[in-house]
C-alpha cells in the first residue's frame, strides 16, 4: 500500500461519513456520480492490498517456518496486522459505497415521487 492509496482511503472514507441533503435531486445525483468514482477506485485497490497481504505473510511464514502451525498462525497475524486492516478496510468501504448508491437510489425515486405528486 502507498501512501497515496492510504491517503485516497481515507478521502473516500471521510466522504462516506459526511451528511448530504437526501431531498435535493442535484446533490443526490453529484453524490452517486462520485460513489460510482469511489466504487471502481477502491475495486481496484483492493486486490493490490490483497496481493501485499499475502506477499507479506509468505515472507513471514518463510522467516519463521521452524514453528508449529498454531504458532506460525499467530505471529503470522501478528506480523502482518497492518496489511490485514488496510485490506479489510478498503472491502468494508467498497461495500459501503454499494449501499450508500442504492440509499440514493431509493431517496431519488422517493423525490421523484414527491415531485409527481405535487
């Protein structure tokens, strides 16, 4: 992971995190462009992150290989914490921006309905 990586996780979790006002159609359809930005930008870091968490466990296993399996195990966790969370994190935001874009579906039908009605 590089810094760059780390620091566009960390823009896009802080933009996860941010209140939007759910009844203006304008905003809404700006936030879902960017979520749609978000999406493939985190669906391709993910397997880089992946690809570091395992380079880094090999190397670990390999540095350590005269341990049982269950100790092998824990200092493999232990050792490669840092990667483990980074890749963890970047999933569990790659699946909040799936349910962020379908909450704005469903308020932009909701608006769309309200707007019909008046």
């Amino acid at each position: 992971m590089t810094a760059d990586q780390i620091q566009e996780i960390v823009d896009i979790q802080g933009y996860l995190d941010c209140h939007y006002d759910s009844g203006n159609p304008a905003e809404l359809l700006s936030r879902l462009t960017d979520l749609n930005v978000y999406l493939a930008r985190t669906a391709d870091i993910l397997p880089f992150a992946e690809e570091e968490w395992n380079t880094k466990k090999g190397e670990v296993a390999r540095a350590h290989k005269s341990e049982t399996a269950t100790m092998l195990r824990y200092i493999i966790d232990e050792k490669t914490a840092l990667e483990a969370r980074f890749y963890r994190h970047v999933e569990r935001i790659n699946a909040a921006i799936v349910h962020q874009i379908d909450a704005i579906r469903t308020q932009l039908s909701y608006v769309k309905m309200t707007m019909q009605l008046k």
